[in-house]
C-alpha cells in the first residue's frame, strides 16, 4: 500500500455529528470509534464521544476526525483547509453546494479562475475551510505542452 496523506479533522463534542454530515456530502463508508469502546479516556463523559472517525469514499478520498479529549486544548477554525480537486464539474460542485449549504458559507463562489480552472471556496457549519478546484483538462493540456 502507497504512502498517503490524509486529513484529519478535530471537533469539540460534534465529531460524530460532522463526520455524518461529510459522508452525506461525499458518500462511502464510515467507521467511528468511540473512547469507550477502547476505554481511551477515564472521564465518563467522554464515553460516547469519537476517538477515531474514518470516511472512505469510493473515489478513493480518505477523511479522518476525532472528538477533542476535554484535557486537551481545542481551537475551532485553524489555518488549514481541506482542497478537492478533479475534471468532474457536476460532481464537485455538489460537494461545494452540499458543505456552503446547511449552516456554511461561501467565500469564493464557483466561477472561471484566472488560471483557467473553475474555482470555488466555503467554509462549512463546523468551520473547516474548503477549497474546490475543477480541472481545466485543455489549460492543462496548455501548460504541458
């Protein structure tokens, strides 16, 4: 198996909440672990809660989260941004519609980009930033050649 990089998401008590919601927004199959099922945390509270989330789509997309441990300092909306890129227009701009709608918000809306692509970012109800990226195939084709 390749060497992959995968990002990983962290929520304050809405892991399982967010990890649902991506999974509508993208499909595939999601697994979730809580800390109790592995006895992770001796505070009882956080029995429920999500110690490992894992969407797996069939497009080969790969997205990780976790509930935050209440020992642990948390701080919503950081400085990363998860980007989905490919030639599927229809398909990607479903995701971008799917994560600005229900509680998030357009930053840049989907539209021709200066270096050719179509090119949109949100940010979704849960504060994580998005960028979507629909591959020019003929800019492409342009650079390349």
């Amino acid at each position: 198996m390749p060497t992959t990089l995968n990002p990983y998401l962290g929520f304050r008590d809405n892991a399982r909440e967010a990890m649902n919601f991506y999974q509508s927004v993208f499909g595939g199959k999601l697994t979730l672990s809580t800390f109790g099922e592995f006895q992770a945390s001796e505070d009882p509270s956080e029995a429920e809660k999500i110690m490992h989330g894992m969407l797996i789509t069939t497009q080969g997309l790969v997205l990780m989260g976790a509930d935050t441990p209440n020992s642990m300092e948390f701080s919503e909306g950081s400085s990363i941004s998860i980007s989905l890129s490919g030639e599927d227009e229809a398909e990607l701009r479903g995701y971008y519609e799917k994560l600005s709608g229900n509680g998030g918000h357009v930053t840049v809306p989907m539209e021709q980009a200066p270096w050719g692509d179509i090119f949109g970012m949100c940010t979704d109800r849960f504060g994580v930033a998005w960028l979507i990226n629909v591959n020019n195939a003929e800019a492409a084709g342009q650079a390349a050649g």
